[in-house]
C-alpha cells in the first residue's frame, strides 16, 4: 500500500476506518482514492480528467455507447428505464427515503456480496466523508445521508481484495465510478454492483462549513441538507426546526471564485452514467429518480421488491431560458467579472415562480445537464484550453451546440479525430 494504514474504530462498528496519508499533488484530481494505491500511475489510465473514454467505457458496462437518437440518452447516457421511486417506510436519517443505503443493506442481507465500500461519517466531523468496507447490513444505518468533501474511497480496493472478498458493492460518484470502471478488469472481482449517485459541485469540508455558516446563526445544530427539484434548499435542525431556502436567496454569489474546483466546473459526467444504477434526485419531482442502466441495474431494483414504490418521471416547463442565462452568469464568472445578481425585491417573486413555470422533473434534469456541459467549455477554454480535446467528449459539444457553443479544429475530441471513437 501506499502511505495507508488501517485502524478498526469500534465508536463506527464498521469493518475499516482508514487514515490516510496526503495525496500527491496533480493539477486536476478529486482524489477518488487510487493515487494512494500501489501503483498510483495507473491515474493515467483510470482519471476521468486526463483523456476519458466514455464511450468505450460506457459499451463494456452496459453493452453498448449511449445512443443519441433514444429519448433522453445523449443527456444521461445509457439506460433501460427511467422512475420516480420512494421507500414505502423512509429510512430515518437517510437523505429523501434511503433507497441508496436500502440496496446496499438487501446485497449483505442476501448474502449477493460480501462487503460494501461506500462513505460514513467522521467521527469528528459528521459533514466530513470517510470510505469504509460494511461487510454487515446492520451497519449500513451508519452511512446514510449526505456528506461534503473529497475521500480516497477506491483506496480501499485493495485492503478490500487482501481481505479476500470477491464480491463487491461500491456506491460512489461518478469521478470514483469512472476509475473504477476504468480498472475493474484488472482487479479481479467476481462480482460488482455499482450504485451512483449523481454529482456536480463538491468541495473541500472546511468550504462546505463556511457555507452552512452563511445558511443559519447556528450551523452545528444543521443535522441535514438537500438541494430540491423545488428549487429549494433544504435544512433540518436538531431540535425538529425545518427551513426551505430558494435557490435565488442562497449566497452563491458571496462565495470565493475558487469555492467549487476547477475539476467540478469542467466535469462531464453528472448522471454517474457508468453505474448500474443511479440514484438521485433531479428528475424524481419531490421523489428519488432511479435510471437502471443494465441487467445488473435491473437486479438491484429487483431486490427491494413491495418496499419501493415507482412511477413514470413527469416533465414540464422549458430549459432553454435557464440554461441561457446561467450561461451569462458562467461567462462572467470565467473572465473573471463579478456575477449579475438580481435586485432584492425582484428574488422572493422569480424564486415563487420558477416552482410553477421553470423547468420541472426531466426537463430540470435536462437543464441541469446541459448547465454543467456549458461550464465545461467555459472554464476549460478559459484556463486549461490545451485540455479540451482530451478531456470533452463529443456528445458533450452535441449537448452545448443549440446554445452556440461549437469546437474550433484544435477542440475536437481526439478520440473523433483517429476514428477510434
């Protein structure tokens, strides 16, 4: 191992806790763990930041690249089906109903794997992420909701593989799943259950406590938070207390320009588009929103059986006039001038509207998708342009050209230009 050392911590009753050393420096990296491995140059291979494959990545997973002429695939890439899904009895704690942590307890319960390395909580920071293996389903309950921060989740691969087990489930995102997939050939496991979670900003835990500052006058007593397909922010408070904050009174704006890294402004995958199963919230219209991706996807769902309850994924409003102007706002912010914000008076208004005319369910989904392609070019162009053809996939430009934004010859995607693609 590399600079790893291995503590069972019995206040977490869970099979590994692990300290870590720092991790090397690189110029773009989320640290999703395998830089402190053995062999930490295997990064060339498995970043999703140096010269990404997804297509090829995406056709070993589910047998076949995302098909842009499917509904809805050149937005979250491949899928079986799409659902509204909830838990028929929450789980408490858990963030909206659990069914994330509820797959991950029905593997251990069935005996379908013999660990889950996922994320706890740090004993002495609940907001801050700590990869674990939970070989219990009991200790799943320890795991639920939401964290912030980076964590070496896929350094615990190889203590996982040491402690014999061979088959594994791993809930991760989605710069974590693309390494994995990236390297599961060569790890050798004979069993592997991806569960995703969607993602598109994350920051350092020390940003993340700053910002609950800005939210409340007693940050510590947040016990939960959650952005909402509402566009609301919600928090739960330790005595009970619950607060609903609109997007447009959330202050974003105030937060230093390095706030969010480089690597979450220009990343390409939102959807975890390389799980079996992604489970999140944008398209779920106050329920979760499950994409099953393949068979294995088909089988995880299969597990909860009566416990969960799904539906068809609704879909209203219209993108277009959101993602146009957070394109103003992103363009501003890449040449470095300060964001437009919108008068005080004017925010309680929009922020009742856009509930009832913006984009909703899918279509909020779509928006966001296709905000976060945009960011991409942007701050790729504007600071590291060298980068572009490796790291912006073609289906990537398709996402951004209705907005005006095409490749010039020294942007097309490399892996276009040898027809390797």
């Amino acid at each position: 191992m590399h600079d790893v050392t291995s503590q069972i911590d019995q206040t977490v009753g869970l099979d590994l806790t692990p300290t870590f050393a720092p991790a090397p420096h690189r110029a773009l990296c989320t640290d999703c763990g395998i830089s402190r491995s053995s062999n930490p140059a295997r990064c060339g291979k498995a970043c999703q930041f140096i010269e990404p494959d997804y297509a090829g990545l995406e056709a070993d997973t589910h047998g076949r690249a995302r098909d842009a002429n499917r509904p809805d695939e050149l937005f979250f890439g491949p899928f079986r089906r799409m659902v509204r899904a909830s838990l028929a009895k929450p789980l408490e704690g858990a963030q909206w109903t659990g069914i994330t942590t509820r797959l991950a307890e029905r593997l251990l319960e069935t005996g379908a794997v013999d660990a889950v390395l996922t994320m706890a909580p740090d004993p002495n920071d609940k907001w801050r992420p700590v990869p674990v293996l939970v070989t219990k389903a009991e200790d799943m309950a320890q795991c639920r909701g939401m964290r912030m921060g980076y964590a070496p989740l896929l350094a615990l691969l190889e203590p996982a593989i040491q402690k014999g087990y061979k088959r594994l489930a791993v809930t991760g995102i989605p710069c974590q799943v693309y390494a994995l997939r990236a390297l599961e050939k060569e790890l050798g496991f004979e069993r592997l259950y991806v569960i995703g979670t969607p993602c598109s900003d994350n920051t350092t835990t020390e940003n993340f406590h700053d910002f609950l500052g800005l939210l409340s006058d007693d940050p510590d007593t947040i016990t939960y938070l959650e952005f909402r397909a509402d566009y609301h922010v919600e928090l739960r408070f330790k005595d009970g207390r619950k607060k609903a904050i609109p997007f447009l009174q959330l202050p974003l704006s105030t937060l230093p320009p390095d706030f969010f890294p480089l690597t979450c402004r220009t990343c390409v995958d939102y959807t975890n588009v390389l799980s079996d199963i992604t489970v999140g919230y944008m398209g779920g219209q106050g329920e979760q929103w499950l994409l099953v991706r393949n068979e294995r996807g088909e089988e995880l769902v299969s597990l909860l059986g009566s416990e969960v309850r799904l539906s068809e994924p609704g879909s209203a409003g219209k993108r277009k006039g959101a993602v146009t102007g957070f394109m103003a706002n992103v363009e501003r912010a890449a040449g470095g001038l300060p964001l437009r914000k919108m008068p005080n008076w004017l925010r309680p208004i929009v922020g009742w509207l856009m509930p009832k005319v913006g984009p909703r369910g899918l279509e909020f989904a779509r928006a966001r998708v296709e905000m976060k392609a945009v960011e991409t070019i942007l701050h790729l162009r504007r600071q590291m342009p060298r980068k572009m053809k490796n790291m912006v996939p073609a289906h990537v430009w398709a996402l951004v050209e209705p907005y005006g934004l095409k490749p010039d010859e020294a942007e097309l995607p490399a892996r276009d230009q040898s027809g390797s693609n």
